[in-house]
C-alpha cells in the first residue's frame, strides 16, 4: 500500500512501525510503497519498504525548458513547489538525492511521473503544450540527471508512471514510443495507475465500463512495451461528469486573489474529486492484473484514518477474485 512518513500516516498506526507491519500481514500485503524525496531520512526499519514515489514537481517542464522562470517573482515555497529547484542544475542535485534516498533504503524501484501541469490549469485544462513536448524535456532531464551516475543508469529502476496531464497518459501509443526512444539508460519500466489512465480517458463514469476502457487502451500496445509495464498503482476513478462540468466552469472565483497555500488547497480539493482513488469493487478489475501481469501492485488510496484504509483494503481485495489473462 501506499504510505508516507507524514504525521498523518503514522499518526494513525500510533507512531510505531510494528503496528505498520501487524496492519500489512493482516491484508496480506508485502510492504508498503513509501514516498521519500531529497531531505535526509529519519530512522525506521526499511525491511517493511518494498518500493518507493519520488517527488513530483508539477511545473518541471517549464523551468527546465525556460531558466527565466526560477527568477519569477512568487513565493519560494511555491517555487520549489513547482520547480523542485532553484536553478536546473539543483533540479538534478534533488532529483540524484531523493534517487540515493531510494536506494539507502534498498527499494525495489522508484515511482516517477512523466507530467506537467500548474496549478490554473488544473481548472482551465488550457496546458499549453503537447504530450510530446513534456516527453521530450522529461527525457533530457533524465538523461542529463544518470549521466554521471556509475554506469550511468539510475540507482533504483525508475518506474515511469502515467498522469492525465500532458506527457505520458498511455492514450497515444507512438507519443509512449517516442518517450522511451529517447531515453539513455536501460533501468527502467513502467507504473500503470488503473485510476490516472481512467481520468485521461475523461468518460468513466461507470465501473465496469472503465474497466473495458482500460483494457482497450492496454491492448494497442505490443507485448514489449506491455512486459515494461513492472508497476501498478491500482484503484477506481470514476470522475467523468465531474471532469466535464468543471472544464466549462475555468478558474474559481477570487482564485488568483489567494496565497499560494490557499490555492494548493483548493487545487488539491478539485484533483482529489477527479482522482477519486476509490477501491474496485467489482471481480472485472482483476482482468486488469490477469492481462499486465505487474511484479508489484500497489493498493493506492487517499483515506482520513485507519477505518477508511482498512475499509478500502478489504473491499479491493475481495475484488481481486478472478479475471481473464493475456497470453505472454
């Protein structure tokens, strides 16, 4: 499952890692996919942390195609927010760092996201820049980044996750193509997330139906790029309406009037009610695993308190009953 070492997750297991393990067995689970980025970690025992979620700087792209944009007047915590960096040079070092953090602790891979997206366009939709393009500087940024590093291959597999955003959202087989052409290294695979591939598709408004949809797109792709495919993020999002309504509404009223923490509060209140990140609970969505065959799935939930994971857990789980396979 996924977890971070925020208050708010361990909060909820007493601050004790022994209660993290009891709850994991209980589910049957392996471990946990732990979020980390480039500060130094605090002690815990690493044996429960199977893989991990680097850090995503929404606004990546743009800083790293335009310097100009790290002298922008905002506020830093925003900047860094957006950036990851002051400049593109400290971009890398925070990237390396957070990659070094992953393998202190032996993860298995490191989750990264293949996306840009800044905060008004979350409501506006109005991005700006193709697929293609994001691809392409996410690329030299990647390959500039494990250049230097032995080998020059990242240190943790790096799994490239699918977003809604504009850059890897898996609808465009040959925009996907085109991305891992124009990687440098060999270390690395994919993350499918069930729920980020049904919000780019925009019209899941129903379960099973999304499940079909899913499906449909994985099929476009050949058996190599399918085998790529090591991670899954698995969960439900079926925020089609919602999608819609809000693209013909833009920008929130008095929006740009706010401090930047407001506004990260009202944009992750509006993501989470597209990512719903609810649990399947339908047997179909095991058609899903049976097809992608990944190495690890990871249960991915936003929840208020352990009642809310457990629920969520258990109702998923039980899902997981029986599917149709894909010949491989």
């Amino acid at each position: 499952m996924n977890f971070s070492l925020h208050e708010s997750d361990l909060s909820r297991f007493g601050n004790d890692w022994n209660n993290v393990e009891s709850f994991l067995r209980s589910h049957g689970l392996d471990g946990v996919e732990l979020f980390v980025d480039h500060t130094p970690l605090p002690d815990f025992p690493s044996g429960v942390v199977e893989g991990v979620h680097l850090p995503y700087w929404m606004g990546r792209h743009r800083a790293w195609m335009d310097e100009s944009a790290f002298n922008e007047e905002m506020d830093e915590n925003e900047k860094f927010f957006l950036f990851g960096g002051h400049d593109r040079q400290d971009m890398i070092v925070n990237f390396r760092n957070a990659l070094e953090n992953a393998a202190s602790i032996n993860a298995e891979y490191g989750v990264f996201h293949v996306a840009y997206v800044e905060l008004d366009h979350v409501f506006t939709r109005d991005f700006g820049v193709s697929d293609i393009e994001v691809m392409d500087s996410t690329a030299e940024f990647l390959n500039e980044s494990v250049s230097l590093l032995p080998k020059g291959e990242p240190s943790v597999r790096l799994f490239f996750e699918n977003l809604w955003w504009p850059g890897l959202n898996l609808l465009d087989t040959a925009a996907t193509m085109h991305f891992v052409n124009s990687l440098e290294f060999e270390n690395w695979a994919f993350t499918l997330d069930t729920g980020h591939l049904m919000n780019a598709i925009m019209d899941c408004t129903d379960e099973k139906s999304a499940i079909d949809s899913v499906l449909e797109v994985l099929a476009r792709y050949p058996e190599d790029i399918l085998d790529r495919i090591e991670g899954m993020h698995f969960h439900c999002s079926l925020s089609g309406d919602y999608q819609m309504q809000v693209a013909r509404k833009g920008i929130p009223a008095g929006y740009y009037d706010l401090s930047f923490h407001e506004r990260l509060i009202a944009v992750m209140e509006h993501i989470s009610k597209i990512d719903q990140h609810m649990p399947f609970t339908q047997k179909e969505c095991r058609k899903i695993v049976d097809f992608v065959k990944p190495r690890f799935l990871t249960h991915e939930f936003e929840t208020h308190g352990l009642s809310e994971l457990d629920w969520k857990l258990r109702t998923q789980i039980r899902a997981l009953c029986g599917g149709a396979g894909r010949n491989k």
